[in-house]
C-alpha cells in the first residue's frame, strides 16, 4: 500500500519549483486551440438575435425572409410569440449560415414584433423596486444584543457604502462548435466543467447523455461564469442537427458577452458598528440590498460581517431585488470581494472617527475571526512590506500639495477544498507515462501542477509525463469553481501515480532481487532504497512491464482528504494609492498581497494567481461598472470603450508573499484562484480615504466620486 | 456587418469620383479604427467604402513657407516620430501621446481622428447622435457622465477628437477637396454643433474629402495639450485642454484655449483667452483663467465633475506651455 502523504519539504524535487508552464509556449505562439478556433470540414457559422428591451413580450416573429436569405442553411426561433422576456439581450433566434456574415445579415431579416413592458433596472432605485413589487426581504438574523450593545458601546460609527454589478469580462466570450451527428454529438466547449457539461446539454436536448462528446482545449477566462452548456450551445446543436449534422459555430459578440454572459451582484449597505474605547467591536448592524439581475440577489446571513465572524452582537437584514438584467453568475469568490470592502470599509471609517491606527483596530479585533493567529501573523507581516510604520499617516493628514498618498488595509478568507476527481495513470512498457483526467485547465496552470504532482510522485521531470485532460470520456473530474480545482487534481493525480508506481515495483523488484516494498522512484530511476548502485533506468524498468501497460486510478474525495489536501485561508493585503485632489484621479502605487494557500505546489503559478486575481479587483476598485440606463433599460456602456477595465500602466507594483510557513505547509495542497481577489477593492478603497481624508462611498473609485466627496468634507 | 463593396483608388480624383452626395451611401477608410466598429455595429452601412490609404498624395509631413502641411492619412505614429512636429508642437504630440493604443497609433490618421463619430453611448447603442425620442433628447434625464458640459441645442454628446482642440489652438486649417475643387477651413468651423438627427458633427460634405491639415509656424508660440484620464489605459480623456500662447517677452500677446470632450465641438474659451493678455503666466494667473474657462458652462445631472477637471485642465496645459 502505498504512502501518499506528500514527502518533506528537504525531499521535494519538482513539487515547490517555480516551473514554466507546461502550455506556456503554445500559448504565446498563438497555437493554443480555443473553441472560437476550431474549424472543422462543412462548419457552419451562426448568429444570435436578442432582444433589445429589458421587459417584453413577443406578439409575433416572422423568420421567413431569413430564412431565405443567402447562405442560410438552418433558422431557429428561441423566443416563439407569447415569450416574455425578462432582460435586454436575451435571446431570440438564431441562424446558421455558410458564412458568418450571411448569418448575421441574416438575423437582421428577422422580424419581431414586440409588446414592450415596463422595466426596473437600477436596483438601489428602492422605491420604484417597492412600487413595482421587486424588494424581496430575506429576514433578519440576529445574534446577541444589539440594540442594548449599540447603547452600551462607546464609540458607535454609522456609514454607507457600494459597489456596482461587474461583468466577468472573459476575454474569449462564451461559445462554441457543436455537431449533432447520426452517433453522438460533438461538442466543442469553452468551459469550466469538462466532466458535467456535456450532460448538461444533453439534458436540454433530451438525449443520452453518454452520445455528447466534449473537447476543449485551452479557455480564454471564465471565472465562475462558464459552467453550464447555455442555451446557445442547445440551440447551436439543434440548427446542426436541422443541417443535417454539420458543425455549428456560435460565440457571442462582445456586447452580448457583457449583456448576459456574465454578472456579479452588486451591494450596497448601512452599517452601524459600536466599539469599546480601545477598539474592540462589540456590536455590528447592517442592513443590505442587491441584486443579481432578474433573479434578485440574495446573501447569505453570516457574510456581514465578513470575517469578523464572532462580534459578538449582530444584526443581518438583507433585500434582494430584482431587475431587468440577465442572471448574476458566480464571479471568482462569489460575493467575498463584495462583503470584504463593505466590512473592512467600515472597521477603517470606525478607526478613523476614533482617531485610531486602523492596523491597531483590525489586530485588537482578530480575536473575532476564525484564525487570530494567522490574521494576526498576515496583518504584521503585510504592514512590513508596505512599510506602514514609516508611511501610515492619519487620516487626511498626509501631503500638502494637491496629490495625496494613502495606505489602506483588505481582509480576506475562502474554502478550497479539493473536489471530488478521479486520475487515470498508464505507464507503458517503452516507459511513456500518460495521465488522464476530464478537468481542465482555465488559465491557472492546472496542467502544469499535475505534471509536477506527477513527476514528484515518479521520480521523472515534468516534460516526461503525458498530461490528457480537457475531454469528458477520460476519468471525472469536478469542474473548476471554488477554488478546489488544484487540491481535486493534486490528490488525484498522487493517488494514481503511486498506485501505479507500486505496480511497477512489482513487475521490476525480481530482477532487483528485493521485494516490492524495498524500491524507490529517484531522478528517472528506479532503485533500492539505500543501495542506490542497485538500480535500473526508468525505461529499463518499463521494460519489465510486459505488453500490456500498468494502468491504475486514484481518486480524491474531499470528505477523506488524507492529508493531502484541506480548506481554509486567510489573506491580508494593503494598498498604497495616490490621489489627485484637483482632478480626482486615483492611481494606484503598490499593493502587497500575503496569502496563505497551504502547501504550495508551483509558486510561479501560484504568484501569477494573486496577480490576475489582484488586477481584476484593481479594476473593479477603480474602473469597472454595469451602468443601466433606464430610460432605454439598456446596459449602455456595454462595450470596452466605456465599460473599463486595467491595462498594465494601471495595475501599479504587486508584491506578493506567499505565507507558507511550516504549519501552513502540513495542510497540504488549498485552492488559491479566489482567495486573492477577495481583499483588493477594500484596500484599495481604504488607502484613498487615507489619502483625502474622506471615504468614497462607492466603487469604482472614479473622479466624479472623489472631487464630490471631497467637495462634501469641505461643505 | 452589412455587405458593401470596397474601393482601393490610388488617386485622389478617382477617389473623389466614387462619393456619394448622400451621407450613409459611401464611407471613406484610413485607418479604419472607427469606421469598422461603427460598421460592425451597424450605426454605419454603406453602401461602399473607399479606402483611401492607397493615394500618397495625403500622406506626408512637409515645412512649407505657410507652415506644416500634414496630410489627412499621416498616422498617429508618424507624427509623433516626426521632427519638425516634435520642435514646434508640444500641443500636438501631447494629444498624440494621449492616443495610448499602439495599434491604434500605427494604423489611426490624423485625418481620421478630425472625422472620428462621437462616442456618446447612446449613439454607439443605435439611438442616434442627439438620442431623440418624441422629438427630445434623452439624455438630460439618462445617463450623461460623460456628456456635455457646453451642449449647443440638443446636441448633448462630446466630440472625440483629439487634435480638434490643439489644432484650433494653433490657428491651423483644414483642406477638403471635392470633384469641383477643393476649399479651405478653419479647423474651429470644421466642426459644427447638429441640430437634426441625421445631420453631421463635421463640416465636411458627403462627397468630400479631407486632404491635409496647414499648421501656421509656431515659432515662439508656447503651446500645449493637457489631458485627464479616467485610467492610464487606450481609453478616451474625460477632459483635454490645448492652449497656444504669442509671447511678447515673459507675457501673453495673445492666446488661444480650446477645451475638448466638454461640447459638440471643441470649446473656444474666448473670454479667457482675451483676459490672459499682457499677463505673465504664473500658478495664480492660470488658475483664474482656468475659473473663465468653464464661466458659462451648464454641466447636466451626473457631469458637474467635468467643470472641475475642465478648469483644471485649462491651468495645467498653460502652466506646461509656459515650462522649462
């Protein structure tokens, strides 16, 4: 029986080296396939028509001149009279055609006649959502006191604070090719959930989930938002079966993408906090609302506050409401980033109105987290790196000239546990070790981490293991959402790789003349342990196997993780912004991330997790936003143009430390792809309330907010 | 995108030829980094397009006796790389430099950039450049942050050009040729406030081409662009304002100051410009004229911050055209 426990740190020889990607190269020479460039014999080209009006109903849609229009070859109508439809950029109808052009010419033959209805689509318009029945309040919680407590406290600050819908902006919009043959349906996706999404189209087309074939290679973002097959791939499918089986292409347009493909729910809440003279929070009161699009926006009591778990009095009251807009999807660490900014916001405006160092606030309240000790540790640690001793200022009373600088401080906590994934090893007897597993690899580096997990558990490198995933006829894998992709795949991977080693120990120990148990795998060897001049080469080894090649599965199951993997991290970052008082641009100088991901497999990938993970909270700080007009009930700034988001010039100096202390290490393996998102924005929003004396009170941080709340201070 | 066909001439008379004297029947190409994304989004669909990167007399970059001649399809690259701007025209290159793209920059014309459709989103979502329903813009009501802070009639949207205001600085001139000749503009009447739907932002008639922009010499005349962005990225400036100063030793003999993506149009502050005369440009005088810049200006309910940065800009380009 095999030891899987992941060896000492002083005998790893690739797990914890900052390896290149295994994909990098194709990558940057433009070979990675992506669903959009996938081109198959007689494809076809299709085309979405949507509807423009956030509230509607289809009195009647004409296709017929469509479908006589050139090239056409199949018409699907998606939205048939008598449809309501819900939110602007929904879908309609969608045409295939020979070209892409002759599909979109196409779809604007399509005539629809629509009855059009009033529409809500500005959630924090409260009493309109009132008056049109669409506040939904989700009850109360409450724990201890409060009321007595906010009598008994102190200090007592009360503030408001929000942050917009984002969209999740994937680079390559949703989409795919799909092929409905005699025998089985080809479907190449864009997706996270290689495993599942092919049962998940069969299930909308009302076939055998086994006759769906899924292929992906390589996948341009998605970030929470590409987990289901979607209605563009049933109705894609459909238009190639009406095609007589020819492939279909379908990826939406840009606005579209940002229309429906993508939502986070936005917040906004009044919170009162009441503190003992030296800084301990004894009482927290929010009430909030949201909305995650047509389906209202529901929190979950016990995310306000955020982390800060156990103050010791609490009340939580929540309102969803809904609006005309398409559904929210979970967005990397879905919700975290939103209730991090609204709780580290506030604990830093009770700190400033107390005329307190906010460092000291947050230490004297880590009493009231999960992890004191590690909130504790990450606190110190991250005020080191930004050299808060040296450049923290009050509040407002930094420089004297018009652009001020600031320090702010993030707080942050996410799961990532392992899924549940199954890893199939062979080892072949001319020695090619193949690896396959129905995950897939969003731009994270999971291809790279299971080569390592595996040339670690072989004693071979990286470049020799064979890595399949990406394909759902190879063993399941969960998808990749909450960060449990690396810990599912990790577990999975050592599991397999040491079963089958321990079979090849078998087959090779006779000739050795030892027993089984006495070998070791070493630098492309295999040998007896403690007698290393008894070896044989990995090949020769290989040799041993006879014909038919070892295979052998591992599985991780996250309720018996063995030690491989677990859940659970902290986080703290802090934000040095400057701000030019006249014009109101904020910039942001440096951020330093410490994050704890227990045992780290590459910390290049892992460092290149909390960039992409920063950037995109930098953006959401101080650039990105949904904004719905509703006059026209209309995403009108949905196009990059106006709906922006970082380049590089923005994105400032990231230092990031990855916090794997020996203790943090024996966890083993925790998913880090959300955890670094978490605490950007409330850093970043803190150090501009450090800089100008003032909180914006709401995301992103734009001028027209800065100069309108410095123009408040001076009214 | 709508089908059309596509016109490649490489002389400016078969050019000219193949027009239409309708607007919307023909669209002309340069570096077609507007032009595709309007028809891609089908606020445009012409039925031609004439592309006219191929035709070298509207390219180049020449001294003459009147000045610079810059022809329409000189690239954003080229002129910033260009010597004789580099000397004379800090007001130009500060605008180029505000073009943050490098695609951008090596396929966009300075040409283009005078003819460029606004970027007002209610345009850009179909609902047309003055955004009228029942006869009334709708953008007094709807979501105008980024809109007029100097609205003529019912035009609300903000021109995006980045060279209008530091060539209306410089006194500079356009040249626009048709079958019938050519005529000559200044650049501050190239660019006109619509007052109908389907009316146009620019001077230019359908069956006209823009050939070359006449810079006057700028010798001893400081001049300057200054840009606030919302970003550091390939994203449009929130406020710009370009100034061009005579000098009579340390004081203003006379000034121009033009602000853009406040109005239809780049805003002419006149009233500033005439009050910095005889004045010695210090932090104190630029400020104040900076104050007259924006006196006037009817910021609508989400864009007051606008007046600010305006203001702002006006004080920061002087104090950059008089640094060294």
């Amino acid at each position: 029986m095999a030891e899987y426990r992941w060896p000492p740190v002083n005998q790893r020889r690739v797990i914890g080296r900052p390896v290149n990607r295994v994909d990098g190269l194709v990558k940057v020479t433009g070979r990675a396939t992506y669903s959009s460039d996938v081109r198959r014999p007689g494809m076809l080209y299709a085309a979405l028509l949507t509807c423009p009006y956030a509230h509607a109903r289809v009195r009647s849609i004409d296709v017929s001149e469509a479908e006589r229009s050139p090239g056409v070859r199949a018409v699907q109508v998606l939205a048939p009279a008598g449809t309501e439809i819900n939110w602007a950029g929904a879908d309609v109808a969608m045409v295939a055609a020979e070209t892409e052009e002759q599909a979109r010419d196409a779809v604007r033959k399509i005539k629809v006649d629509y009855e059009v209805l009033p529409h809500l689509v500005k959630e924090f318009d409260l009493s309109r959502a009132q008056a049109m029945n669409r506040a939904k309040p989700s009850g109360e919680a409450v724990t201890g006191d409060p009321d007595q407590a906010l009598k008994e406290a102190d200090v007592v600050f009360e503030g408001e604070y929000t942050i917009p819908v984002i969209t999740h902006s994937c680079l390559q919009p949703h989409g795919q090719v799909v092929a409905w043959g005699e025998k089985e349906i080809e479907f190449f996706a864009n997706t996270q959930a290689v495993s599942t999404v092919g049962a998940d189209l069969a299930k909308a087309l009302e076939v055998p989930a086994e006759i769906v074939h899924v292929q992906q290679h390589s996948v341009g973002g998605a970030y929470g938002s590409k987990f289901q097959a979607e209605s563009w791939a049933a109705a894609a499918a459909r238009l190639s079966k009406a095609a007589g089986g020819r492939p279909v292409w379908f990826h939406l347009d840009r606005r579209t993408e940002l229309e429906v493909a993508g939502c986070r729910p936005s917040y906004r809440a009044r919170i009162k906090i009441g503190a003992k003279k030296d800084g301990t929070i004894t009482v927290w009161d929010s009430q909030s609302w949201a909305t995650g699009g047509f389906t209202g926006g529901g929190l979950s009591a016990n995310l306000l506050p955020f982390v800060f778990v156990k103050i010791p009095n609490k009340r939580f009251n929540h309102t969803a409401v809904s609006v005309n807009t398409a559904p929210a999807r979970a967005w990397r660490a879905p919700n975290f980033p939103q209730v991090a900014f609204l709780t580290c916001a506030a604990l830093e405006d009770l700190a400033a109105q107390m005329k307190m160092d906010p460092l000291e606030l947050f230490l004297k309240n880590v009493q009231y987290t999960d992890r004191p000790e590690v909130y504790a540790w990450q606190l110190k640690k991250a005020a080191e790196l930004i050299e808060w001793q040296k450049k923290w200022h009050p509040r407002g009373q930094g420089e004297k000239g018009p652009v001020k600088t600031g320090l702010g401080i993030g707080i942050g906590t996410w799961g990532g546990l392992g899924h549940a994934a199954q890893c199939r090893t062979r080892i072949h007897p001319d020695g090619t070790v193949e690896i396959e597993l129905g995950s897939q690899d969003l731009g994270t580096g999971t291809r790279t981490v299971i080569c390592q997990v595996a040339a670690e558990s072989l004693g071979l490198r990286v470049g020799d293991i064979r890595l399949k995933i990406g394909d759902n006829r190879y063993p399941v894998a969960g998808a990749s959402g909450g960060s449990t992709t690396v810990g599912g795949v990790s577990a999975a991977t050592r599991r397999s790789t040491l079963n089958a080693l321990d079979e090849l120990f078998k087959r090779v120990a006779p000739s050795l003349g030892v027993s089984p148990d006495q070998l070791e795998a070493v630098d492309g060897r295999i040998r007896v342990k403690g007698d290393p001049s008894k070896s044989l080469s990995w090949k020769e080894a290989c040799q041993k196997i006879g014909n038919s090649p070892i295979e052998a599965m591992g599985a991780n199951d996250p309720k018996s993780p063995g030690g491989l993997i677990s859940g659970g991290v902290g986080g703290v970052q802090m934000a040095e912004v400057r701000v030019d008082t006249e014009t109101g641009q904020v910039r942001l100088n440096k951020l330093v991330i410490v994050q704890d991901c227990g045992m780290i497999i590459n910390p290049k990938t892992a460092e290149s997790q909390c960039y992409g993970a920063a950037t995109m909270s930098i953006c959401a700080a101080l650039m990105e936003e949904r904004i719905m007009d509703q006059l026209t009930g209309r995403f009108i700034n949905a196009a990059y143009d106006f709906y922006r988001i970082a380049s590089i010039m923005d994105v400032g100096e990231i230092v990031v430390h990855l916090d794997n202390r020996p203790e943090h290490d024996a966890r083993g393996v925790i998913g880090l792809g959300e955890p670094p998102v978490v605490p950007t924005i409330a850093a970043i929003s803190n150090a501009v309330a450090n800089a100008i004396g003032v909180r914006v009170p709401e995301v992103p941080i734009t001028p027209d907010r800065v100069l309108a709340a410095l123009a408040r201070r001076k009214a | 995108m709508q089908s059309f066909e596509y016109a490649s001439p490489t002389t400016l008379q078969e050019a000219l030829s193949l027009l239409s004297t309708q607007w919307g029947e023909v669209d002309i190409l340069a570096g077609g980094t507007d032009l595709l994304a309007l028809m891609k989004d089908y606020i445009h669909t012409p039925k031609r397009v004439v592309n006219i990167k191929g035709i070298k007399e509207l390219g180049g970059i020449q001294q003459t006796s009147a000045g610079l001649r810059i022809g329409a399809i000189v690239t954003i690259r080229e002129l910033l790389e260009n010597e004789l701007v580099q000397k004379e025209y800090p007001a130009l290159i500060q605008a180029a430099r505000g073009i943050r793209g490098m695609q951008l920059r090596n396929m966009g014309t300075i040409g283009g950039d005078l003819c460029q459709r606004p970027r007002c989103w209610y345009f850009r979502n179909g609902f047309g450049l003055l955004a009228l329903k029942d006869g009334k813009s709708l953008i007094p009501d709807g979501e105008n942050r980024y809109h007029a802070i100097f609205p003529q009639g019912q035009a609300y949207f903000v021109s995006a050009s980045s060279f209008g205001p530091p060539l209306i600085a410089l006194g500079a001139r356009v040249k626009l040729a048709s079958t019938g000749g050519t005529r000559e503009l200044p650049v501050e009447q190239f660019f006109v406030a619509p007052q109908r739907e389907g009316e146009r932002e620019i001077a230019l008639k359908p069956n006209e081409i823009l050939t070359e922009i006449l810079v006057p010499p700028a010798k001893g005349v400081r001049n300057a662009t200054y840009e606030i962005r919302p970003d550091e990225g390939v994203n449009w400036p929130l406020v710009t304002a370009s100034v061009a100063l005579r000098m009579e030793g340390n004081r203003v003999a006379s000034a121009r100051i033009v602000m853009g993506h406040v109005g239809p149009t780049p805003v002419q502050a006149v009233k500033a410009a005439a009050w910095l005369k005889g004045k010695q440009i210090t932090e104190a005088v630029a400020e104040e004229a900076g104050r007259r810049a924006v006196e006037g200006a009817k910021p609508l309910s989400q864009n007051g911050y606008k007046v600010q940065l305006a203001q702002v800009a006006v004080k920061r380009a002087l104090l950059a055209a008089v640094a060294k």
